[in-house]
C-alpha cells in the first residue's frame, strides 16, 4: 500500500513569527486546536529538533495519544513533526510562506503523510479502505486546525 499524502493551504494576514509562535506552542494546542485534548511536554526547554510531546486528539469519534516528534525546526519557515502509531509512520510538515505582495500576509501550508506497513491478503486490502475512509476524516481534520491556527494568531 502506498504513501498517502494530504496538502492543505491557509492564508493568515500576520508576520511568519506571529503564526510561527502559535503553531510551536506545544502547551497551548488544548487551547489552539480543537480536537487537541491535552498534550505532555516530554523534552524540557524551547521548540527545537528533537522536542517529543504526549498529544491526545479526538480522530475518528475517539481519543487517542500518540507520542510526536520534531525532525525539522527552520525558524520562522518549516517544521516537521512525526509519529508512529497503529502499524503507521506519520509526517505532518508546515510551510509558512510571504504571499507576494503582501507584506504582512502568510500562506500556511500543512502536509500529511502517512505511509502503512505493508501487509498482503484480505488483511491488506481492507487496511486499502480504511485508509481512503481515514484520509477523508483526516482531510476535515487539518482544515479545523489550519482553522484555528488562524483565529490563535489573530487572538494573540
């Protein structure tokens, strides 16, 4: 089974660091995100590669936690964050980018990726369907927080 890969854009009328500092403020997601329900700072100190975090969501009609990882901090331009969980590796990337002129304008990018074990027979074909039915649910997902992003840049 494939990579599946969402992409999803948002136009935010603040600074790149204004929505840099929303969106690296690990212990304000309960706040700032909506399907966020707590979240476990693991590493102590500042936003940075190698920052690990307990983060439990609503997805899907149920919570669940995952441990999240960041592998790529460009300040104030990119981030990486991953996961494994459920037989699946995950990658969400965000790009912050000037809208051409507009000096005070960003296009926030959010990319998900998640790339299942391969698995064959009846097993593999039904984890085939699953994942088209969960893409759709994780599509409405990061709208709602590209969504609330947004208002948390414009609140602050």
């Amino acid at each position: 089974m494939a990579t599946q890969q969402l992409r999803l854009s948002r136009q935010i009328p603040a600074s790149a660091e204004q929505v840099w500092a929303v969106l690296t403020d690990i212990e304000a997601a309960p706040r700032t995100l909506s399907d966020v329900l707590s979240v476990e700072v693991l590493t102590p100190g500042p936003y940075a590669v190698g920052t690990r975090w307990l983060e439990t969501r609503k997805m899907f009609g149920f919570e669940g936690t995952e441990e999240m990882e960041v592998v790529v901090a460009e300040e104030p331009r990119r981030t990486v964050i991953v996961a494994d969980a459920g037989g699946a590796a995950y990658r969400t990337e965000f790009l912050l980018s000037p809208i051409s002129g507009s000096p005070y304008a960003i296009e926030l990018t959010m990319v998900f990726s998640a790339a299942p074990q391969e698995k064959g027979g009846l097993k593999g074909a039904l984890m085939g369907v699953m994942a088209k039915v969960g893409m759709k649910a994780t599509r409405k997902a990061m709208e709602q927080d590209l969504e609330d992003i947004a208002a948390a840049v414009q609140r602050s």
